[in-house]
C-alpha cells in the first residue's frame, strides 16, 4: 500500500478556506444605513452573509475604541455608515464621526492593522442599491486580505472586553 504525500492546497482551495469564517463587523445608524440595509433586505438584493450589524443611534456615537477593540480583538472588518452629510439627525453627528475617524484612521498601522480593514460611508435608508454595494465591496475586500492576524485573537476569553 502506498502512503499517499501530503497535497498542499491549490490558491483558490487556501483562499475558500481561510476566508470561511470572516467576522465583519458594521456599526450602522438607526435613522439612515440601518434603514438603507433594511430596504436591501426588503427588496431581496444579495448581500454577502458575513456581516454582523450593531445598530447604533448615531454615527456621533461611535467611539473610535468600539472599531480599535473589534479589530484588536480579531474581528476582520469594521465598517461604520451613517447619514449623508448635513441629513444627521442630531445635525452634526456625523461631522464629529468624520473627523474622528479620519484621524482614527492614521492610529492602525501603529496598532498593527491594515487601514483597508475599516471603512466609513454614507447611505440613507432609500439606499438599498448603494448599501448592496458598499457592503459586497467591503466583504469582498476583506475577503481579499483574508483573516485579521489581530492582536488577541484565539487567546480564549473575550468575555470581559468592554466596548466604554
Ligand atoms: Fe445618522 Fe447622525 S443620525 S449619522
């Protein structure tokens, strides 16, 4: 009987493997994006399934740690989307978001993270196409990168992780 070498697997089999488990996270907010991914789903566009929504009252709420903590702790993708510019509905909202997000963008590589990993943009609940789109273009993306190599993952309990 023959002893049957070790086969590595073919780039297409490493790379369907390696991106089965993809953990995206989206922070959306309730008035427009959360509304934008409700209208896709109502309509029945194809949405890639490796999204997680935490639906948020305002993009003027996302403290930079939820995205830093979710990266850090092994989630492969953040994406954050609230009302267009001036349609916030605490009227600023989104402004603080932008421009802290801006800057939070230049901190990942110094944690060790690449910056195509997060992602920020704007759709209205009409926008069902649009969310369609931003949300298969960004999975695709991460898809493409592969796993996040993040900084805790695999080390067990993230029980006590607290996103305040
Ligand atoms: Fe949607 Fe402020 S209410 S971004």
């Amino acid at each position: 009987m023959t002893e049957k070498s070790p086969r590595s697997p073919a780039p297409a089999e490493q790379t369907a493997a390696n991106t089965q488990g993809i953990k995206i996270v989206g922070f959306l907010c309730n008035w427009c994006s959360y509304g934008g991914a409700d209208t896709a789903g109502v309509c029945r566009f194809k949405q890639p399934t490796d999204l997680r929504i935490v639906r948020i009252p305002c993009t003027g709420r996302m403290d930079p740690l939820f995205i830093a903590k979710s990266l850090i702790y092994g989630v492969d993708g953040v994406l954050v989307s609230g009302c267009h510019p001036r349609d916030c509905h605490y009227a600023v909202g989104n402004f603080y978001a932008r421009r802290r997000m801006e800057a939070f963008k230049l901190f990942l590589p110094f944690m060790g993270i690449d910056t195509q990993r997060f992602r920020y943009t704007w759709v209205s609940a009409s926008e069902g196409q649009a969310w369609q789109k931003v949300v298969t273009e960004f999975s695709e993306q991460i898809h493409r990168l592969g796993p996040n190599p993040g900084v805790m993952r695999g080390t067990g309990d993230n029980s006590k992780v607290s996103m305040g």
